[in-house]
C-alpha cells in the first residue's frame, strides 16, 4: 500500500514539473 503512495507521489511530483516547465517556457516567450 505505501509502495502505491510512493508512486502516485512521484506521478504527481513529475507532472507538476511538467506544468512548472510548460509554465516558464510559456513566460519566457514573451
């Protein structure tokens, strides 16, 4: 069960990296 945690965890983690990422190139193009 806590293995499952982790890992939605880390989904969660990566995806928000991915948003922060999309965030700044959008900003940046300005």
């Amino acid at each position: 069960k806590m293995a499952r945690l982790k890992q939605a965890k880390q989904e969660a983690e990566r995806e928000i990296a991915a948003f922060r990422a999309q965030l700044e190139a959008e900003h940046q193009k300005k």
